[in-house]
C-alpha cells in the first residue's frame, strides 16, 4: 500500500508526548568547549605564542610560518583531545552557503604504520578546486586552482569529527571568491574612516569596529509533511497550496507559549549553539505559525556572521532529531509572514564607545550626530546598493508583503533625532538630544519605564533603534556578509569624504569642533531624503519615494545593476574592498543564480502540475461526470435535472477550466524555459526569467490553488496548509 498524504498528516499529528527529561548543567560549565579560544589557548599554546595570536586578531599583525606552526601543534592536540579525526578549510564561497573539504589527520608512516600530522603550512594554507564554485568568469573550467587562507580572528571549532578552521576564498590570480575576503578589507576600511573622524574628538590609538547582531527567523515543518512536498524539497517553498481559513490573522501565534515539541527543539539547539560559543540570547514565536526566532547578543561583525553560519547548519542537523526540517527560504508560505535575517549593526571602539548612542555632554553628542549624520548620507546615496545586497530571487517575495519592509531603502530615525537634526540645521550651534524619559502607568504595583528615545517601524528597512541601525530587508537564508560589507564600505567612503571636508574648513581657519558641526549640518541637509518615518507600505510613500530621487526599482536582475554603476566602482575602489573586476564577476553571479533559481521553481511547478495535480483532478471530474450521467437516468425531467445536477455540472466546467489553463500554461512556460537558457548573456536571461517565468508560476499557482478547494479533500496528494503550519 502506497505512503499517502494522510499517513504522513497521521504520522505528523500522532506523536508519543515528549518526555521530561534532566535539568540542563550550568551554561559556564561547557559553554565554547567546541572552539578554540582563549580559554583553550591557554591550555595547548605557550604563552608567547599567545601573545601572538593575540596580536594578529587585535592588531592585524601577520603571523609568520614558525608561530603558524606552534599554533597548528596545540590546534590539533586540542581538536584529536575533543574527538576530531580530520580537519577542513571553511569557507564561505558565493553560492550563499558555507563549503568544506575533509582530509584526514592520519598519515602513512613507515611500514603499515600512521601517525597524526598538521602543520602550519596546512593550517595557513589550502588548495580546493575553484572552478566549481560561482565565480562569474574569474575561473575555467581548466582553470581550477584556488587558495583558501585562514582568518586568525575567527577562532577555529570543532563540528562533529572535523576541526573546521575559518578561511578566505581567493582565485590563483588573487580576486576574492567568498563574502570573508570582502568583508574583512571593509572592516579594515571602515575601522580606519573612522579612526580618523575620532581624532577630531581627541579619542586615539582606539581600535574600531562594526558590530552585528542577527535575528534568525525560520519556519519548522514536520517532516513527514516536508517529504510529502516535492516543491518544498525541491525549490525550498510551496509552489502551490490555498491558504489555510485560518493562519495569523488572530495573532495568537506571535510570543504565544512556544509548542512542547518546538521547545525541545530550540533547548537541544542552544545546547549545541552554546558549545560553539555561539551567544544565543532570545528564542520566541514569531508572527506566522510555525514560525520562530532566534537571537544573540551582538559580536564584532566578522565573528557574528561565522556564527549565524553556523547556527544555519547546526539548526538543520537538530531539528531532523525532532523530526522537523527547517525552512530558511524567505517566503515559503504565500498569504502569511516570510522570514528575515534582522541585521542590527552599529560601531564602535576597542574600549567600549558605541558611535551610535547619544552621549552626555554636547562633544558625545556631536560625535554621535556627526556618526549618524554620515550613514545616512552612505545610505542615501547607496539605497539602489544596499537593496542589491540582499535582493535574492526567494527575497523579492517578501519584501513589502505581510510586515516585511518594502523594497525601498528608507530610514526611520524616531523623533527625538528627527527633532535633534531638525533643529540643527535651523541653528549655528550644538542642539540638545534627549535622554530616555519615564513613564507612570498609574498602577501602584508597576514600577515606571525608562522609555527610549526612538519607537519601532516595522515598516523602515533600515531603521534606528536607540544605539544601531536595524537592516530589517536581509533575507532569512542570506549571508548577512553581503548587506555588512556593503555597510561597511559605503560607511567608509563616506567617512573619508566628511574628514576631506572637514579639513578644508580647519584650512580656512574654523576651529575644529566647528568645522565638525557645520560640516555634520551640511551631510545631514544633504541626505535628509532618506528619512522617513512613516508607513513604507502605503501607495503615497511609493510616489513620495520616487520624487525623493530613491531606488523604488522592484525587478532583482534589474536591482543588480547598481553593482556596476559608476558611483558603486569609485567606492570600492576607492576603499580597496574590491576591484571593478571582481564586482563584474559578483554580479554576474547574482544574475546567473536568480536565474537558476527560477528555473528550478518553472521546471518543479511543471511537473507537480503534469504529473500530481492534473491526474488527480481528472480523476475527480469522472467520477463527477458519472454520477451526473447517473442522475440524468433518474431524473428524466429536464427541468428537475438541471436543479439537482447544476452544482455538479459546474464543478465540472470549473475542473475542465482550471486543468486546460494549466496544463497549457505548463507546458508553455517550459517552453519558455528552454528559449531563455540558450540566451547567453546572463543580465537578459535573468530579466527573462523575471518578466516572463514569474507571471507563468504566479498564473499557474491561481489554477491549481482553484482546484484544491473542488477536488475531493481525500484524492489530494499534498499535504495543505492547514496540516503544514500548525505543529503537535
């Protein structure tokens, strides 16, 4: 007997309760015992070698081959000690995930004999293919070598039996072929721009930062459902499916008590995040059902994104231990919330000065306008950028759609700041900012709030929210590396033109702090078109938007052009992150991917409709068509058959409407598919792949979703809706 959609719903609902089981032992007591920190440093390397390390992850200081060497040595005890047999470079190349290549500690020595080995010359150097991977022409086929290098200020972990060390991605030639090379030169940008702006306020000799925090939203779904969905395994969304009479519109589900199933989950999940060192601080519900959040306390930036990869494996490998697989895609329920990557990012200084928050004194102050004045001129004149960052062929679903910000980078600022910059450009001198007020509920037992000097807008993609800048359009499944390294260089080019400025103002013989406030003045006045406070979904801001001189373009092949306008090739340039040749190579990529992607999603949807809805819903029209032709034989009056049978007759039509239209419609779109992968050019296949395939899965979809709500609930081969988001 078949496996049927009502064994795995069975299966799903019917699940022995969930055991008690022992209290967890103290967080302190294991927390990073899978990484190689400092912790274990101390415990496998000599102090000088320390030192050392220390230094390169701090300073930037090169490490030579001897200390590589003494590092490898007690990187290896310390990984064969936790149970690793093999080691790895991993890496983050540009097909969005993570990639790794394991070789074994083991070595042939003598005469049927091994022994353990591990250099420093395989610590600090590897060779994968490099021809695989995306590399938007950098590489050939016959041009297949590639260097992985490691990057000392991300600290090596354990992950199973393999010592995983983190690593940069470069071609034989040298051009970056991963989101770490990248990353690390805007980090190394930014650091500096603003190293050179703290100057003005006597602050030296202070390394800076950038600083994330991520909040991963996702969605679990039993498995023996997911297995049911060949859409889902496929193309990692519902290609299909009517949405379920009830989802979110009660709004239960947000915060609501976390199921017991979903609980094991997440504990067994923050156990094995904690061993990773992973700062893991807030789990919840999220809005949609079956969908959650998780969060940390936020990291400097290139250690944060490590993590969140980490997390995004780890997560896949725990949850299938509660039978649940995880969905990272940014929308793959239609009619209810997708999910996002929320990138809360900031700067800031080696010895604790967040260039974000508002200070005490007027000269804090005007460093944090000063601060804040410049990111959101980097923002403005990069919206078209910094949208192309996270624009992906799953993210153009949920941008603007069910709480999602649009796809219109604006900033929300509260008003407080609004205020603080609106006076300033109305005076000569410093302005006042505010501190957080308090407020009374008037109930006794209720102590009063401390209420911060910005509200929320969940409809602002990059929003304000009292010491950070919220960038809520990244996508759940993203490499926030992308959208950070952009921050990071845009922040930076922008830095160094305000000291540019500043400099020729002090030449003309205005005092320092002066020079600093008419200059801040003049960047904000210049940018305040990017600040809005409003609701990002209304029809009015779209218009508004576009009078403001802001990217509204909605297209992902046609958002990737701003990867090569002029404007994009000075910055990076400019700020040495990366070459004219190697943004040519990223968008290319991202032309290349958004086009398989579709594709996948064309050919999938073809054969769900060929092969699982169409012969299901023809057999359901007989058996229709039967029981019609059986009442016409008892009802032999015209006038009383055409009563009884008419609602019947109807479904008929409606079935034999829907199927040809589909049917059709598939068949054309593959078609289609066909005509547009023999277009070589990347750009104008991917823009085909938007302007013609798109409509045929959205049209194709409104057919087959019809016919779910005729066909027999019995002879539907899919698990719906309803069964997908409601765990037990």
């Amino acid at each position: 007997m078949s496996y049927t959609r009502f064994d795995a719903v069975e299966e799903a609902f019917v699940r022995p309760p969930v055991k008690a089981v022992p209290p967890a032992p103290a967080t302190s007591e294991y927390y990073g015992c899978y990484v190689f920190n400092r912790k274990n440093m101390r415990k496998y390397l000599s102090a000088d070698t320390r030192q050392k390390v220390y230094e390169s992850i701090e300073q930037g200081i090169t490490l030579n081959r001897d200390v590589a060497e003494q590092v490898a040595a007690g990187m290896k005890r310390w990984a064969m000690d936790m149970g690793a047999t093999h080691y790895t470079h991993w890496f983050q190349p540009l097909t969005g995930g993570t990639a790794e290549k394991h070789d074994s500690f083991a070595e042939p020595y003598g005469k049927g004999e091994s022994l353990e080995e591990f250099t420093g010359k395989l610590l600090c150097q590897q060779e994968p293919d490099a021809s695989s991977f995306p590399s938007g022409g950098l590489r050939n086929t016959f041009e297949a070598r590639g260097y992985t290098a490691w990057d000392p200020s991300s600290p090596a972990f354990v992950m199973g039996d393999t010592l995983c060390i983190p690593t940069v991605f470069i071609s034989y030639t040298g051009e970056a072929l991963d989101y770490k090379a990248p990353l690390l030169k805007s980090e190394a940008a930014v650091s500096k721009a603003v190293a050179d702006v703290l100057k003005y306020f006597g602050i030296k000799d202070d390394p800076v930062f950038s600083y994330l925090g991520w909040e991963q939203e996702y969605f679990l779904v039993d498995a023996s459902l997911y297995a049911m969905r060949p859409d889902i395994i496929m193309a990692e969304r519902t290609l299909v499916g009517h949405n379920s009479a009830r989802n979110q519109q009660l709004e239960d589900h947000y915060f609501g008590c976390i199921p017991a199933r979903v609980l094991e989950f997440m504990k067994d999940l923050e156990f094995e995040c904690y061993k990773l060192g992973i700062p893991i601080k807030t789990r919840h519900n999220e809005v949609a059902p079956n969908q959650f959040e998780i969060a940390p306390v936020y990291e400097q930036a290139n250690l944060a994104i490590d993590h969140n990869l980490e997390l995004m494996a780890v997560m896949k490998t725990v949850a299938e231990n509660h039978g649940f697989k995880v969905l990272l895609h940014e929308k793959p329920f239609a009619g209810i919330n997708g999910s996002g990557k929320h990138c809360n990012w900031s700067l800031g200084t080696g010895s604790g000065i967040g260039l974000m928050s508002p200070g005490k004194n007027d000269k804090d102050n005007l460093r944090f306008l000063t601060f804040m004045a410049n990111v959101l001129k980097a923002v403005y004149d990069n919206n078209g950028l910094l949208k192309a960052s996270v624009m992906t062929a799953s993210n153009s679903h949920r941008l603007g759609a069910n709480e999602a910000p649009p796809a219109i980078i604006s900033s929300f600022l509260g008003t407080q700041v609004s205020n603080a910059f609106k006076e300033l450009l109305q005076s000569k001198d410093m302005v006042k900012i505010e501190g957080k007020s308090r407020f009374s509920l008037g109930i006794p037992q209720v102590p009063e709030l401390l209420i911060d000097n910005t509200d929320r807008n969940r409809t602002s993609p990059f929003a304000f929210t009292g010491n950070r800048f919220e960038f809520r359009a990244v996508g759940s499944s993203a490499n926030c590396a992308s959208a950070v390294t952009v921050l990071n260089t845009i922040v930076a080019y922008q830095l160094t033109k305000f000291k540019e400025a500043v400099d020729k103002r002090i030449e003309a013989g205005t005092p320092a702090m002066q020079a600093v406030l008419d200059e801040t003045r003049e960047t904000y006045r210049a940018c305040q078109n990017v600040c809005f406070d409003g609701n990002g979904y209304s029809d009015e801001w779209k218009e508004e938007a576009k009078r403001r001189g802001l990217d509204c373009e909605t297209s992902a092949p046609l958002c990737y052009d701003s990867f090569l306008s002029e404007g994009t090739i000075k910055v990076y340039r400019e700020t040495g992150v990366m070459s004219d040749v190697e943004l040519k190579a990223r968008t290319e990529i991202n032309w290349n991917i958004y086009s398989k992607k579709i594709e996948i999603e064309a050919r999938v949807l073809a054969d769900l409709t060929a092969n699982h809805i169409l012969p299901v819903s023809t057999r359901y029209q007989n058996i229709l068509l039967d029981n019609v032709s059986k009442m016409k034989d008892i009802f032999t009056d015209k006038g009383e058959f055409d009563q009884v049978a008419s609602g019947e007759i109807s479904m008929i039509k409606d079935i034999a409407r829907h199927t040809s239209e589909a049917r059709a419609q598939a068949v054309r779109m593959e078609e289609e598919c066909d005509r547009i992968d023999a277009i070589e050019c990347e750009r104008e296949r991917a823009i085909q792949y938007h302007d013609v395939i798109v409509p045929y899965l959205e049209s194709i979809r409104e057919h087959v979703d019809a016919l779910e709500m005729i066909v027999d609930d019995e002879m539907w081969p899919l698990p719906k809706y309803r069964e997908l988001l409601f765990i037990r």
